[in-house]
C-alpha cells in the first residue's frame, strides 16, 4: 500500500509526502551517495528530488495501527509563484 499527499505548509511552499509500508529507508534518500552513471537506466529519482528540494525528511513508522507502520517520506521546495 502507498500514499501520496501535497500540501502547502505556507505561501509559496509546497510539500510532497509519501508512505508506504517497507520500513527499509532507500540509501539515496538519506545519504550524500554519489548518483547514479549517467547510462544508468534507474535509481536517479531519489537524486533528483534530494536536488531539487529545499528540504528532505524520513520518519520510520514503528508503530502498528492506523499507520500500519512502514516510512514516511517527505520533500519540501519554495519559490512557487502561486
């Protein structure tokens, strides 16, 4: 299962969230690992937003429940024209 949510946090901000339910947090999300060759035919994604944000989190969900767990991960970038 995964979610996806946009919010705006404040004027000209945007946030995007992700959850899904694999606790395991994707080592180009959380670490300054060089990115991929430029031949690569994946694993650029994580590089590109980490790139382009203004801000990066992770939060581990241990937690059974309403959250069944699983991580959280979010992107915040300002400067939005609207």
């Amino acid at each position: 299962m995964i979610t996806f949510r946009l919010l705006s946090p404040s004027p000209g901000r945007v946030r995007v969230a992700v959850w899904d339910t694999d606790p395991r947090v994707p080592p180009g999300f959380t670490t300054d690992k060089a990115p991929p060759a430029l031949d690569a035919e994946n694993g650029r994604g994580l590089h590109l937003v980490r790139a382009c944000a203004d801000a990066t989190g992770v939060s581990v969900l241990r937690e059974l429940g309403a959250s069944k767990g699983g991580k959280l991960l979010w992107a915040e970038c300002g400067g939005m024209p609207w």
